[in-house]
C-alpha cells in the first residue's frame, strides 16, 4: 500500500476517550489529516474479555487503513492498546502506537517519591500492561493499580462532576492515597475528562499524567523518521466516525473536543473493503 506525507493519521477508541489523544493530536501537529473511529456502538471495551477487544481493534485499524489510507495508526484506548497492540503492529502494513507506553515514560519522569499509580479499566489493569511498561523505564518507581469502574460510564454520559462521581472517586483512589503517590496516571483515555474531580480527591500534592501529550510527541516522532509527516503548509482535515449514534458523537463529542468536531458520519463492522 502506498502512503505519502498527505495521507491522513487513523486514530480509534472505544468511544469519546480517544478525542483527549485527538485533542493532543491536533494542537502539536494541526497540519496533519486525521480520520477519528469512536467504537460506541460496542463500547465500553474495558469489561470484555481480551479475544473480544483484540477482534474489535483489528477491524477498527484495519478499516483505517484500508478504507481511509491511514499512514500511521494511534490506538486511542488503553484497554484496546494493552491487548492488541502487539497484534496490530505484526498485521498491519503502518506504523502502530498506543498509550501504554508513552504514558508510562511521563509517569516515571514526574515522580519524586518513587510512588507512582495508575488508574484505568478492569480490562487494562487485569492485562498488567502498565506493570510490564513502566518496569521497561528502568526507573526504581513503586506502582500501585486500581481499576476503576464506573468512571467511563460517567463520561459517555456527560456527567463529569458533581456529588456522585466524587463519590465514586473517593472510594475508587483510596488505595492510591493510602499508597502515598505523587504521580498517577490516568491509564484511560476517558479519565482526563475527570481530571477536575480526580484532582480534588488525590488532592493537590499529587502530580495528574495523561498519556495523550506524550502519546502525540510519539506520533510525531515516527512521522518524522519515516519522511511522512504533512507538510508544514498542508491544511490538516479531520474526520469523524461513530458506530453508535451519530448525532449524540457529534454533541457530546463537540462539547468534550470543540469545534473541530463537525459532522460525524457511520462506522459500521463488517463494511471494510
Ligand atoms: N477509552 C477506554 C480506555 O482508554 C475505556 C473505555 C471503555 O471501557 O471502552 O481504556
């Protein structure tokens, strides 16, 4: 397959969590095309088993790639990333990045304590992922997981504050405040959307990190060794797919994104050519 520096970034998600690596994607390189697959009409992916999810991000790549000409593929979803990015990077024809890993390289640099966390579905902590990342930093760091059910749920449904999802959030970080962290890291990329309630309960000695700067610092990189990366005058042009309800993709997604977000057209499984 042929890609040339004006063929567009492939980037996928379960849901609206990718748009925190989209929103990363756009502010660092706003020249680069970019097409977005927000996977709701089978999310959420962090409570299914591994097999499921692996099926599910291939179809998701492998449609970027085929039917969008994607020259390089983000997986936007840590619970997609911590199953299937080994999967996607043997199979497919372009470079593949998720964000487990850059994520845990920004974790390990903030820390001053040696105590860091990470938070993220059940999916992603069970695939110990993270364990295996940040052990591959080399840095002497102490990690504390907890998964977190409950949190993606709020954000689908644009209720990102208020009594009940700080309840839920103290409950969910005790093990991270009584593990006495300075770091933790918000391992879903629904989590950022959070960050208000999740700071407010760790409190503000405790350092946030969100793999999706990081995430596009990499993307960027690999653009740039490869010789693919848009030119600098290039007009970069976003595209949105939802296999979920479109319309609520484009409300929730435009208050969540901004106004880059403009008309979300169908994903559908199966239709790939
Ligand atoms: N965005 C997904 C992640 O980063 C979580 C959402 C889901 O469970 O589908 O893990």
């Amino acid at each position: 397959m042929v890609v040339n520096r004006d063929s567009p970034i492939g980037v996928f998600d379960s849901g609206f969590g990718g748009l925190t690596v989209m929103r990363s994607l756009i502010d660092l390189m706003p020249n680069e095309s970019i097409v977005y697959i927000g996977d709701t009409g089978r999310y959420p992916y962090g409570n299914k088993p591994a097999d499921e999810v692996r099926g599910y991000a291939l179809e998701l790549a492998e449609s970027l790639v085929h039917d969008h000409g994607a020259k390089l593929i983000v997986v936007a979803c840590n619970t997609a990333a911590s199953v299937a990015l080994d999967l996607l990077t043997a199979t497919l024809p372009v470079p593949v990045i998720g964000v487990i890993e850059p994520g845990a390289r920004a974790l390990v640099r903030v820390t001053h304590n040696g105590k860091v966390g990470v938070i993220g579905t059940v999916g992603t902590i069970a695939s110990q992922a993270y364990d295996t990342a940040v052990g591959a930093t080399g840095a002497e760091v102490r990690l504390t997981s907890a998964a977190c059910p409950g949190f993606v749920e709020f954000v689908e449904r644009d209720q990102t504050d208020g009594d009940e999802v700080t309840l839920l959030a103290t409950r969910l970080l005790s093990p991270m405040k009584e593990a006495g962290v300075d770091a933790l890291l918000l391992g879903c990329t629904h989590y950022p959307f959070l960050a208000p309630v999740i700071q407010r309960v760790m409190g503000d000695g405790v350092v946030l990190v969100s793999s999706a700067n990081e995430t596009a610092f990499a993307v960027r990189d690999v653009l740039e060794t490869r010789g693919v990366e848009a030119p600098s005058d290039a007009q970069g042009s976003r595209r949105f797919l939802s296999s979920g309800d479109v319309e609520w993709f484009a409300t929730l997604g435009r208050r969540l994104l901004g106004p880059e977000l403009g008309e979300v057209s169908a994903w559908m499984s199966g239709a790939s050519s």
